[in-house]
C-alpha cells in the first residue's frame, strides 16, 4: 500500500508500507491492503505504520485519512 503523510508545511513521510493504523475520530483501526474507501477526520494521538517490517509511528493532534484503492492519504497537524 502507498502511505504520504503531510502537513499544510511538507510531506512528512511517502512510501510503501504494509500496514497503517490511524486515531480515527471514533476510535483507533487498522488500514490494511485492500480496505474499503474511507475519509474520517483524526483525533489527537499517533499513526503507527510497518514500513521495511519496522514499526514508525507519527505524533498527530488533528487532521484526517482518506483510503481508496490501496492509497492512504493523511492530512495531519503536528
């Protein structure tokens, strides 16, 4: 799955990864391949993603996901 991560400054992070995990706006989930299309604004907390099979994770106060077609798109404040 393709991850980009930005914010209104820059591209904070742009790659392929295997699994995404979001502080969704009713609660905590888990992006994985093929995941239904989604937009849902993000409450403060982390984005945990696995890239290389190492775990990264992203501080976020607000902002939010769109998922379609195996393409995750995260608007964030930092």
């Amino acid at each position: 799955m393709k991850l980009i991560i930005f914010s209104p400054e820059k591209t904070i992070f742009d790659g392929e990864v295997s699994l995404v995990e979001v502080p969704g706006s009713k609660g905590r989930f888990e992006i994985l391949e093929n995941h239904d299309a989604i937009i849902t604004t993000l409450q403060p907390g982390e984005i945990r993603f696995i890239r290389d099979g190492e775990e990264v994770r992203q501080p976020v106060t607000s902002g939010y996901v769109e998922v379609h077609k195996n393409k995750i798109s995260a608007c964030i404040q930092i």
